[in-house]
C-alpha cells in the first residue's frame, strides 16, 4: 500500500503564521464577488498575491489548446507582453511546471538549464522563482509564479499560499469567460479530445456527458471562519472512519476477494496521517474544508496519474472514491450514482456499472454509455445492446477527462469517442448517423426476404429480447421468433421482487406479440453480476460467476423457480411453451428442474387451469462438462441452446467481464470452433434441435463461420439480424464448410482461423 505522503511527496508542511494566507483568500474572495470580466480578475488576483507575498513578479500562464502555456496576465513582468509570450509545455520552467505537475522552487533561477529567456517581458532582472502548477481534478490548466530579484527561497508556506490560489484560478478557468486572444483558438479545458476504447457495439451516439456517479462540486471555496471549518474536517473525518469500519466489519465482507481489498485500501486513506494533515493546511490557509478535501485530491491525482504502474493506478480509483465520499459527508449529499435530471440526450460516463444501474435512465433520454472498464459480453454491454444504446468500454481514466455537460459523440462501432468534437467532426457524424439510417432502412428491405443462404439453406434466425420495449423488434426485424428470452431482466429493472401475477403478465404479452413464432424462455439467471438491487446477498461470493447461481440457486430456492415456471405455464396456455434453463452442469439438474416442471403442471391441472398445448424443455450449454454428457443430455431434452458468452469464459478460464482479458482468446480459434462443431454434430446425430443465442451470433463473420460448422439456427439482439441476414443472402454455406473443415483437423496450421475467414469474406463478396 502505497501511502499518501509518498505520492504527494514535493508539498511541504504549513507551520507558523497563518495570518498571510488568509487574509489573502479574503481578498481574493472580494475580487470574486466583483461585477467585472474574467480577465479584469485575472488582472487582480495577480497583484493581490503579490502584495500578499511580497513578490516583485506574479504571473498566470493559462494552458492551451494547442499544448501552449500562454501568459495571461502579470504584475511586475511588461504588460506589453500579456497575450504574447508564450512557452510550449515542457519548454522554460513554466512548461516544466505544467509538464509535470510539480512545483518548482529556485533561488537562482537564470542558472537552471530549463530556464528559457523571453526578453519582452524583462525577466532578466529576476533570480528567485516560484511556480505551482494550476490543477483541476488532477489536470494541468496553467502556471502560477511568482518572482523576486533577490536571491532568496520561498518558504514551505508560500508554497503552500501559492498551491491554494492556484486552485482557485483552476476554478475561474474551468468556469469559463477567460477567452484566448493570443493565436490559438481555445484553451486546453475546452480542448476537443479524441479518445479510443474499444466499440461495444450499437451505432453512434451523439450527447451531453452525465457523470454516473457525479463529482461533486464545491462551490464555496473560501471560508469565513478557519475554526468552524477545521472542525467540520475532523467532524466528516470521524464520519468517514466509522463508515469505513463499519463496512469492514459486517459479516458479508468478512470472507476475503476484491471487495475487501478495496475497503482495506479505504481504510488505510482514511487513516494515513499525511492525507489529514494536508486537508488541515489547506483548511488553515483560508479555504472551506470542502475545497481543502478537493485540493489535496487533485494535487494527489496529478501525481498518481502520472505514475505508469498499473496497482498505483487502482489505488488512485480507491483514493478518489473515498475522497467523493468525504466531500459527500461534507456537503450532505447522498451518496450513490446520479440522481438528477437527465437531459434529452444525456451521454453517460461510468468507470463501471452494472447491468442493473442502467436501468435507472430513462432509456428515451439515454445516447450512449462510455465506461472505463468493461467487456463486450460483461451484461451491462448486452443490456445495453438489447436496449439499442451505443457503448464504448475500456477508455482510460474517461471519468476524469470530461466534465458533465460537455458535448461528446460515442461511436459504438468503431470505440471512437469525440469529446467537445469541433463541427467537421460533429457534422461527419450526423452524416455518419443518416448513413446507418439509410443502412438500417436496407436492411429493413430485406425483412420479408426468406433467410435462406445462397445455396439453398434456411437459417433461422431469432432474437435475444428480454423485455417488453423489444418486442416490437419481432415484427420490425422479421426474425422467426425469440431464441433467448431473458427471463431475469424483468427481475432486475423492478424495484421489489416481481410477484407472479406480474410475471405472468409479461409472459402472456410476449407470446401474445410473438403470435405464430416461436419463443425460448430461459428460467431467471441471476447471480453472478446479475444482482436485483432488493435482494442482498448473504454472503460475497468469491468468483460469482461460477458460484450460487442461475439454475443452481433455482433447484436451491425452489419456490422461486417454481413461482416462475407456474407464472410461465400460466400465460403458456393454448400455446406452446418453450423453457430452458441456464447453467446446467450435470444432467441431472435437468432432470431435477424437469420435474418441478411437471409437479406445476399437475398442480395447475389439479386446479382446473388451462395447460399450454405442449411444453418443450432445454437447457442451456454454457459449462463444459455437459460436452463429456452430450449422449445423456441430448436423449432427455427437447431443445438445447449454445449460450457462448458463458462457454467461452468456462472453456477459456477467462472472465468475460474482465477488461485485461477481453481480447486474449478468439473465439474464432480451433478450440472453439471445433468445440461448437462437437455440439452440433451430436445435436444432428440426435435429431435435437440447436441453437446458438451468445453475442457471436449477432456478429456476420462469426455468425458466418457458425453455419460453415453445422448451425442452422441462431438468436441474436435485433440490430444485429440485418447485418446477419445480409450475410446470409449471400453466403454458399456448402462451399465455406468445404474450405473451413480442414483447417479444424489437427495439423500445423494456425490456431486463429479469423484471417481466413475474413479473407474468404472479401474473396466472395459477402458483407461482414
Ligand atoms: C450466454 O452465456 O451466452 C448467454 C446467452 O447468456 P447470458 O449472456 O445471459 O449469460
Ligand atoms: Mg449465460
């Protein structure tokens, strides 16, 4: 554990006087009530630090966009020189201070092999040099110095006054008014940012960032009485500690993982002495103890960022979160993730989430999703799809680099993000967005077409849908039915456990709505990152995605499924009914979920009620032991599922929601195509019906190479069924299959079989 004074090592101690400090705070906040523009303030701020600290010189240095500190406004240096120097960062001392973050103190600044000579503005004269770096949320805005003719050092405390103004000046930057008038157009914290993530799938949103959990903002910076303000620090501290220790104890986080290593690491920031210390300072220096908690944050930040090592990186997500968390308790807001109201065309931006928190935005307000972590098939991305929302995962310190509010573009496909774009960039993408449209409206056209290949094989293709807003996805995609219903997302968009009654409703409108065409329910499969936010684990799991859950929990907590499957054979009556349930591991607990099945069914009959004409049981292939019962498991069910999300991850041992993993293994390799084909072919030699409904099949190339293998049916989330079928149309399975087949026996080629099949893609002309 790394300690906060080591990472914020360069700062000083504050002992002696405090008068100075705040008196100069106290002017500064009269400068700040002042009816004047931005850059008449600018103007007094700098003689009001310098007559405070008896500086010949004070200068700020705002940062541009085009990576330029320009001098925004002096005492002491030529005036005529205001606007017109200008350093790049990493040039002179000032661009050493902006390119690292740190201060510098010298007292005998000519000599310095940094110092670069700007001879408008007169500098010769000055030996002694002070320089803090003007720091918002840990991002460099500008420079602050001061200078003097002697030969003399700033003391620790005039470090630290000049720390704390600076934060103040971050603050005026960040709310705008300061406009350039030297040659570039805008300053860096408007500066448009292109960033890269990795594409979730989905299209282009264009929006309004939402900070998901929102930093909070402190707005009163300058306090008018240092001793209520201390004790308010020590108060929200005591707070704090006691919350800490108080989540540390209860019995759920006893069992050790990640969960308590993450309270471990809050518990050892909310003790370490050097982080209270500095807040205090910041506090005897004139400022409220909130603006104190951001300061000491945001210097803490610049440092940690900078650091390459990816453990100190966490440690900084740990320090962040607990430092909201005590700006929270400070400011007595609640704590938890945006409770606001949304805009029209709110962008929301998360370092993670859960499948479940997306559900609290309006989905008609929702552009798109950015996370900092994330995984193509982690649920919060399916979900996301299912709702036809834009996402781009895996983005470094996304939160950090955007403030609510600023105008961004998420391209879902390509996992571009353009933040604060200029116009050229936005209008390519409102044309990029009527493309789709135009593409979307093809696809459209192919809808009645029979999905049928080029050499005369009829591909079923079905949806992924789990909630009512997808139904009329049915009609719109002419998909042959619903392939995967998934039961569980109505579970996790209710606030209280749905009863059966409600259950039952929804069932009775999907079958409704699906009329003739089939339709797969899946029996709840929650657990693992599928929590319902009313119902509190007893116990933390340590590897939750193969611990209590799915059909484990299901014959564990029997009345549960069986409230569903009545619920099911309920809405199921006249009509067919299809059940299939997730995570089986050994035959038997078919078997076991199969007769609670016909235990409802004499009940409902038993009681007069009408049953569903026939009821049709599966399971879900998703663990590979069932590949060593393949002969068991297909003599006893009807229908079976190929759920590859969860086959790739069990198969591979590797987390399909961790981010380091996403692209390590392709799933388009010989082990896992050959594994498919095993099913496939033991499916045939059965006569059992197969489907494959995990993400792959929602994609033309992988989906491509699915037929090639033996599959005739798959199911996938309905933006995907154009784009699929188009491949469809023009694919000759027979001849895919013939050129595909060898390279699955064993032999030297390579393993990765995507460049083949993207080659022989391009060959034929077929769209992926
Ligand atoms: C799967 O695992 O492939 C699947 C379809 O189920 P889910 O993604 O809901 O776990
Ligand atoms: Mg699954």
């Amino acid at each position: 554990m790394i300690r906060l004074e080591a990472a914020t090592s360069g700062e000083t101690t504050m002992r002696g006087n405090v008068a100075a400090p705040r008196l100069l705070l106290r002017r500064l906040r009269e400068v700040l009530a002042e009816p004047i523009s931005a850059q008449e303030r600018l103007d007094k701020i700098v003689e009001q630090i310098a007559s405070n600290m008896v500086a010949e010189v004070c200068s700020t240095y705002v940062l541009r966009s085009d990576d330029v500190l320009e001098l925004y406004a002096t005492v002491g240096l030529n005036r005529e020189a205001v606007h017109l120097t200008s350093l790049k960062v990493g040039e002179g001392l000032v661009g050493l201070i902006a390119a690292d973050a740190r201060y510098i103190n010298l007292a005998n600044a000519q000599v310095h092999p940094a110092f670069a000579y700007k001879p408008e503005t007169g500098e010769e004269m000055f030996n002694a040099f002070l320089g803090v770096p003007i720091l918002r949320a840990g991002r460099t805005l500008g420079v602050l110095v001061v200078q003097n003719k002697s030969h003399r050092t700033y003391t620790e405390e005039e470090v630290e006054i000049l720390q704390t103004t600076a934060m103040i000046i971050a603050e005026m930057i960040a709310a705008g008014g300061l406009e350039p008038i030297g040659r570039a157009g805008t300053l860096d914290i408007k500066r448009p940012l292109r960033l890269e993530g990795l594409g979730f799938g989905e299209g282009v949103g264009l929006g309004h960032v939402v900070l998901h959990e929102p930093r909070v903002v402190v707005s009163n910076l300058i306090a008018d009485d240092t001793n209520r303000e201390l004790s308010r620090l020590d108060a929200a501290i005591e707070k704090l500690r006691i919350s800490v220790d108080d989540l540390l104890s209860r019995s759920d986080v006893a069992v050790p993982g990640e969960h308590r290593d993450v309270l471990e690491a809050y518990r050892l920031f909310a003790y370490d002495r050097g982080w209270v210390r500095k807040m205090e300072e910041a506090v005897n220096n004139g400022l409220t103890a909130e603006a104190s908690v951001e300061k000491v944050q945001s210097d803490t930040r610049a440092r940690m960022l900078r650091q390459t090592d990816p453990y100190l990186r966490d440690r900084l997500h740990d320090f962040d979160a607990l430092a909201n968390r005590l700006l929270r308790e400070l400011m007595g807001r609640p704590h938890g993730p945006f409770a606001g109201a949304l805009p029209k065309d709110a962008v929301v931006v998360a370092r993670n989430m859960g499948a479940a928190e997306l559900f609290d935005y309006d989905r008609d307000r929702l552009r798109a999703l950015v996370l900092e972590e994330g995984a193509p098939t982690s649920h919060v991305a399916i979900v996301a799809r299912a709702l036809g929302i834009p996402v781009v995962g895996q983005l470094p310190n996304a939160v950090s680099l955007v403030e609510s509010g600023d105008p961004i573009i998420v391209d879902g496909e390509t996992g571009h993000v353009h933040l604060r774009p200029a116009s050229d960039v936005e209008s390519a993408y409102a044309e990029k967005v009527k493309f789709r449209a135009r593409r979307q409206a093809q696809y459209r056209r192919l809808r009645s077409k029979p999905s049928v290949t080029k050499d005369g094989q009829d591909v079923q293709m079905q949806l992924n849908a789990g909630l009512l807003v997808d139904l009329p996805h049915l009609e719109e995609s002419g998909a042959a039915g619903i392939g995967l219903f998934r039961t569980e997302l109505q579970f996790m968009v209710a606030s209280s456990f749905p009863r059966m009654a409600e259950q039952e409703r929804l069932y009775r409108n999907v079958l409704a709505a699906a009329g003739d065409r089939p339709v797969t329910f899946r029996s709840l499969d929650i657990g693992g990152d599928k929590v319902l936010p009313y119902v509190r684990q007893s116990e933390e799991e340590e590897n939750p995605a193969m611990g209590w859950r799915a059909i484990r929990l299901g014959l564990d907590r029997p009345a549960l499924l069986r409230t569903q499957i009545r619920a099911l054979l309920k809405a199921g009556a006249g009509h067919e009914l299809r059940l299939m349930f997730p995570m089986i591991t050994e035959v038997s607990e078919f078997e076991r979920a199969q007769a609670l099945v016909e235990r409802e069914k004499a009940f409902l009959r038993r009681h007069g009620y009408q049953l569903p004409e026939t009821v049709k049981l599966g399971v879900m292939i998703e663990v590979p032991s069932l590949l060593f019962q393949l002969d068991e498991l297909f003599s006893v069910v009807h229908f079976a599922s190929v759920g590859s999300n969860d086959l790739m991850q069990f198969t591979m041992a590797s987390d399909r929601g961790n981010t380091r993993l996403s692209n390590r293994y392709d799933s388009m390799s010989k082990p896992f195509l050959r594994l498919l084909k095993l099913i496939a072919d033991k499916a045939r030699e059965y006569h059992v019906p197969i489907t494959l409904c995990g993400e792959l099949a929602g994609k033309p190339l992988e989906a491509m190479a699915l037929l090639a293998i033996g599959y005739r049916s798959i199911s996938m989330s309905p933006s995907s069924i154009g784009p699929v079928k188009s491949m469809v149309l023009d694919l000759d399975v027979g001849r895919l299959r013939a050129r595909l087949l060898p390279r699955l026996e064993p032999g030297k080629g390579t393993s990765d079989l995507r460049p083949f099949l993207k080659l022989y893609a391009e060959e034929q002309g077929i769209p992926i």
